[in-house]
C-alpha cells in the first residue's frame, strides 16, 4: 500500500541541496506561519549535523508555533538542558544510550500535558470513573497506563547513572576529537565523499561516506573483516538518500568506548577494500 | 565452502559481467529490487521451443547482488523452462561458493528470486 504524502512536502524539500545540507541554516528561509508544530532532530542519525535547536525554537516559537524535538541521537552524546533550548517536547529512547530496548522518554512542558488527553487506557491512569464520567489522573500518570515496563525503567536508570559518571560533557568532547581526528584522515582517502558538515563543532559523533567504485555493503563487509563494525544502509532516510543521489551510504559511528587507533583501522579497512576492488 | 567473500571469481563475474545487456526482442522481461540496499537486477528472457533460448541482465548494486546474477546467467541459459521454474536458490549458492551471512542474504538471492517471479509470477518461497 502506497501512502500519499502532502503536496507541499515535495517543494519544501526541494530547497535542499547536497551543499546546503553541510549546514542546518536553510531552515531559518522557511516560513513557519501556519505550522502549528515542527518536528526536528536534534542531530541528524545519517549526516551527523547538530541542528541549532535553540535559535530554531525561537524562531518556530515567534511564529507560533511549538517544537518537538527528537534527541534519540542527542541525549546518549552530549549534555541536553530543555529548559535552555526553549522547546515544548523532547523525546529519546533507552536502547541509544546504552539501556534497554522498548523504553524512552518523552519531555513535556506541564501546561501541555496537562492539556492533553490520555493517549491510552489502562490501571493508574484515572483518578475516579464513574458510570457517566471519569477523572483522569496527575502526571505523569496520566500517560502512563497499565502495568509499567518495570524491569525497563530500572534498566534505564543504571544506563543514566552510567554515562552521568562520565559526564556528559567529557562525552561530548570524546567524540569531538574522535570527529575531528577522522575528517582529517577520511581526506586522504582518494574519490570518498563525506556527507555532512566537517567542522566536529557542530558535526556528532556518525559520519556518513560514500566511495565511487564500491558499494556501501561491499565496503561495509569489508571493513567489518578489519574488526570495525560500520553500518551501510539507507539510515531510515530514503528521501535524504533520494536527494543525495545515493542508494545507501556506509556510516562509521563513535561512542565512549572508541579510540583515535581505531579511526585508523577504519581508514585502513577502506584503503584494503578499494584494493579488493581496484 | 570458501571464507573469501571476495575471492577472485565473484569479483571478476562483479568487473565483466557474463550475459549482460537487454535482448531487444526478450519474451519476458522482469526487474527485481532489494529497496532497502539499492540492488536492481533486470532480466530479459527469449524462450526457444520450452527452453531458456537466450538470456541478458541488467543490473546494479553491490558484488555479491551482481556477481550473482552474472553466474545465474550461466547456470540458466539453454535449460528447459520446467526446470527453471523451480530452480533451487542452494545451487546459485553453491555456485557463489562463499558463506553468505544472513545481512548478504537478500543480495545473494536477488537475481533467482527475480527470474521466479519472471516464470512463475512470484518469487515462491524465499530460502
């Protein structure tokens, strides 16, 4: 079954351009009158790009609109303050930042939620029921009906408390250098494209790449045999790939527990396939 | 069984393809797709008196997808159609001669998925 998307999507999306997508600015020449609300990453999964969600906000906000960001990407890599970035709702999942699968978060502002209806009916989310009305329950219960994801909640937790050890911004300047040490190597790999902006300032911790001869599952087998896990793949965004005018593209991603050597090995991993290849 | 997933004959079928091309005046002509890797193998079919008279592809992707439908090509051309309609995806993999994971599957079997829909209409089972 095929599902129609709005008419206005497709011109939208026509304003970007492999070049522009170095940078998240084209989306200040969008208007936002009539948007009630925006959804956006807070770091993009396949291009790296750290969107500037604060001044965005701002300007949604200044046209009325509200702002959900998706911070799956986000949350696991770099400290994240709501209150400071301005926005209304702000979702991530457990299974991406090293906890279980089948939990996440949603943030909200209390106004809104309070505004909203309960999504799901279940045990804790009423307060009283009567034969001709019910009383939903406080926060966050309200949402939160049935038997909880016990075993998931705590699971969740240990993953919190472990990265907090670290600290999120030690994380965060991790993968800045584990960024910025593999754009400089990723250069001198002859005919690759990297996808995305350069600067580590704004680029986190995946980087996406495409070589001309080889396709991205070649390259991915490959470099795997070198013991680097890489994932190639349309990342969930084929009309990104579409506009990119690629199939797939293979994606190096770093976390706590990757070193600068293993860079090396990656750009090793490539240079022995574009030999298989050659 | 060969650990190689590369060794030298996949990827000389994946360089110079065997029967690649269209046959302008093919009896059948059936494309197959992986969407979520990018794969396209196109068949083009010309039957002679119940047989595989003459066979080309088209196609792109990635070695193992291409490689593959190179090696079908030889597998396939001359036989009787009967036989082809069930033709066994183990002997394309035989044929690959390499351990094909579960991830490389859906490449390994592209172009002998396509050619059973192209005779039978659909893909039948998926091994």
């Amino acid at each position: 079954m095929t599902i129609a998307f709005p008419d206005w999507l497709e011109p939208m999306a026509a304003t970007l351009t492999q070049e522009r997508f170095t940078g998240p600015e084209w989306i200040f020449e969008r208007k936002f009158d009539g948007i009630r609300l925006l959804a956006i990453t807070h770091q993009s999964n396949t291009l790296g790009t750290i969107n500037p969600i604060k001044a965005i906000t701002d300007a949604a906000h200044r046209a009325g609109a509200l702002v959900l960001v998706d911070g799956a990407q986000a949350v696991p890599h770099m400290p994240v303050d709501v209150q400071d970035l301005g926005v209304d709702f702000y979702a991530f999942s457990g299974h991406k930042m090293c906890g279980p699968t089948g939990i996440g978060v949603l943030w909200a502002r209390r106004a809104l939620l309070e505004a909203m209806p309960p999504f799901l009916g279940g045990g804790d989310m009423i307060k009283r029921v009567k034969l001709t009305e019910a009383t939903w329950n406080d926060l966050p219960w309200k949402f939160e009906a049935g038997t909880p994801s016990v075993a998931e909640g705590i699971g969740l937790g240990a993953a919190v408390d472990y990265l907090t050890q670290f600290g999120m911004d030690a994380v965060r300047a991790h993968e800045r250098t584990l960024v910025g040490y593999a754009m400089e190597k990723l250069q001198d790999v002859p005919g690759i494209t990297v996808y995305g902006p350069r600067d580590p300032e704004v680029h986190g911790g995946a980087i996406s790449f495409t070589l001309p001869d080889i396709h991205p599952h070649d390259l991915a087998t490959l470099v795997d045999r070198e013991g680097i896990a890489v994932r190639a793949g349309h990342h969930c965004t084929q009309p990104l790939m579409d506009r990119l005018g690629v199939a797939a593209t293979t994606r190096a991603s770093f976390y706590v527990y990757n070193r600068p050597d293993e860079v090396d090995q990656l750009v090793d991993g490539i240079q022995k396939a574009q030999k298989v290849f050659a | 069984m060969s650990d190689d997933l590369y060794r030298e004959q996949i990827l000389e079928h994946y360089k110079n393809p065997h029967h690649f091309g269209e046959l302008p005046d093919a009896d059948i002509t059936q494309e197959g797709d992986n969407p979520l890797c990018g794969d396209v193998v196109t068949l083009y079919l010309k039957l002679d008196d119940g047989r595989l008279g003459d066979v080309r592809f088209r196609g792109r992707g990635c070695a193992i997808s291409q490689a593959s439908a190179s090696m079908l090509t030889d597998l396939i051309v001359g036989k009787p159609l009967q036989e082809l309609k069930t033709f066994p995806t183990k002997d394309l993999l035989e044929e690959l001669g390499i351990q094909i994971s579960p991830a490389r599957m859906k490449c390994a079997t592209l172009s002998v998925n396509t050619l059973r829909v192209a005779l039978n209409g659909d893909a039948g089972e998926e091994e």
